[in-house]
C-alpha cells in the first residue's frame, strides 16, 4: 500500500528534512506541500537541493488542503500545529513535529510557552526506556497522532534514561551542556544566527532553566523511573550548520561499579538500530552522524567526581526530527521502523 502524505511548513528547515527523507521512502508518496509566506512558490525555489520534488508548488497551510490524505506532517513554529490540528479530524494520521502536543502538563506548557495547551499526543521516541521495563514505540503502535520530541531532549533523554531507568545514577543534580547548531531555531531572521554573528564565537542560551525543554527532559526521565528530576540544561550555539552534541552527567548511586553503568546503557540499546553506545574509551563526533538517522553515545565513569558522563551526538534535523517523525510513523502504520532511513551518515 502507497500512504498519500501532506507536509505542512514545507518550506522550513525541518519540513525540508522530512521531504528529504520521504524521497526515499517506498511507501509514502508527497502528494502536498504546503507553506505561509511562500505560498505559491515552486518546492525547489526555497528547497533547491531536493530535485526529486521538481514542478511541485506550495499551498497555503489550511485544513482543506491537508484533509484527504493518510499522513499529515506538521513542521510549523511552535504554537502553531494546535489549533490546526484539532480541524483535521481522526481520518488522517498527524505527526506534529512542533512542541505543541509534547507536554502532558498544561501549567508546564503554559509556563514555558505562554500559550493554550492542546493537550498531549504519543511521544515519538521509540528507544525511550520506561519505568516499567518496556520502550515507548509500544506506545505509538496504531496511533492516529504522533508528537515528535525535541532535539535537543532527544539528545539529553537517550544519554541518561538508561541509568535512570537500571538505578545506576540518581535523578537529581542532572546537568546537561549542549553544542547545537542554528537550524534547530529554523529560518526565522535573528541576529544572533547570522553568520557574522556566528562563526568563529560560541554562546550560550537558555540559561538558567528557561529554555523550554527542560519540562520536556524532566518528563522523559521521569517516566524513565527517575523520582524529583532535576536537570541543569544549557545549551551552546556553535557555527555548524546542524548537529547536536549532548554532554550530559549525573551522580553515581552508593556502592554502583562502572561495570554496572556500562550494563545498563548496554542492555538498553543492545538490540537498536538507530542508538549505538560505543565501546567503552570511544566518544562520538557530530560529524559521525549528519544525514543519517543515528544517534551514537559514548559513556564513561568519572571516579574522582563520582559522576557519570554520556556524550551523545546526532544530527538535529533527522533523529531529533524528521527521521523520528517518519520512524514513529512507520512503527503507527505497522510498517518496518526502519524502512527509508538509514544509519550511514555524509563525509566529509
């Protein structure tokens, strides 16, 4: 069976990555693409690398032009996919890869975004560990709405869960630093994301616990197992273009060897395709992983602090969106996760 798919936002830089990926996929076809300010445009004038897409022309982002088709796909600013979404009915499966429908707490969303709450949606992060033992993509199996986390949660909740969820570090004094690069801010025009302003320099944001993914990282881990989650999250704009790397650490528990941190990251993604943990002195680069839909942990045991420290990397625009927007697609649709997405990367 071919699925009829529709991709709202298509002219931004994750709705360009979902299309991407799609172009290779056996059995979604684009049938709409839809845009705001470059309604009207060719596909190809705002995305010029996807060739494939050629003669396609972007509409405007309405519920008549999105309803009618089997997959929707919602790469729109934050604040945006709720009240849309509630117009297109249940006929159509919707994958938001916003923030609008991630949040379970309507006080955390309204406090981090300042906006109405349209309530939660599956999560769709499959190799997420839950307290109960089980992963979340047994949560997404049938769903007719997916919510597709944050990049940089992604990052930070695959680096930790797993010793949250095997009791190995405990849950509080959690601390996250992050190098991102800007096409997780997407293509709005800010200063801060020229170039002039970028390259050669470094800086942070979102310091202080104000940056809207923490409630996210917290609830993650949460339902990893974790009791009173606190995470220090900071992340670091460096001038590369996409990309993420997550160096995250939490305390060791009483009487935990480093042999049994390295079980539990081991027993958690021994049997994924697209988390890798390394072998043990080995530490990933964000390069390892650009186009790909992987994200590779590396993980050691800081005795004298008696902290454990994850490195983890991969590209924002595919694992921490478009790659897992499709893999929690294909897992609703009951198709194999793995179909069109591949875990090789581009080099140099």
């Amino acid at each position: 069976m071919v699925y009829s798919v529709a991709v709202a936002g298509a002219s931004g830089y994750a709705g360009g990555e979902v299309l991407r990926l799609l172009s290779a996929h056996p059995e979604f076809e684009v049938r709409t693409v839809t845009a705001h300010a470059n309604a009207g445009q060719q596909l190809t004038a705002v995305h010029s690398h996807l060739r494939s897409y050629r003669g396609m022309v972007l509409q405007e982002t309405t519920p008549e032009v999105l309803k009618g088709h089997d997959v929707v796909f919602l790469a729109l600013p934050h604040g945006k996919s709720g009240a849309l979404a509630d117009e297109l009915g249940d006929a159509s499966l919707v994958v938001d890869c916003g923030a609008d429908h991630r949040l379970v707490s309507a006080s955390a969303w309204e406090t981090f975004y300042k906006s109405e709450h349209h309530g939660s949606w599956p999560y769709g992060l499959p190799e997420l560990v839950l307290a109960s033992g089980a992963k979340q993509r047994e949560n997404l199996v049938g769903v007719n709405r997916i919510a597709v986390p944050g990049c940089n949660v992604t990052a930070v909740s695959l680096g930790l869960a797993p010793g949250i969820r095997a009791g190995v570090i405990q849950p509080t004094d959690l601390v996250a630093v992050l190098a991102v690069g800007p096409s997780g801010a997407g293509k709005t025009l800010r200063t801060d994301l020229l170039a002039s302003e970028l390259l050669g320099s470094a800086h942070a944001y979102g310091v202080g616990g104000t940056h809207r993914h923490v409630p996210e990282i917290v609830q993650n881990l949460t339902g990893a197992g974790g009791e009173a989650v606190t995470v220090s999250f900071t992340p670091v704009l460096v001038p590369m273009a996409r990309g993420i790397l997550a160096t995250s650490t939490a305390r060791l528990q009483p009487g935990v060897s480093a042999a049994d941190v390295r079980s539990a990251w081991e027993l958690a993604y021994a049997d994924e395709p697209f988390v890798e943990l390394l072998p043990e002195g080995s530490f990933p680069a964000v390069s390892d992983t650009i186009g790909a839909n992987t994200a590779l942990i590396g993980l050691a045991v800081d005795e004298a602090a008696e902290r454990v420290v994850t490195v983890t990397a991969l590209d924002n625009l595919v694992k921490g969106t478009a790659g897992a927007a499709i893999q929690s697609t294909n897992i609703a649709l009951g198709l194999p996760e793995q179909l069109g997405l591949s875990i090789d990367g581009v080099a140099p």
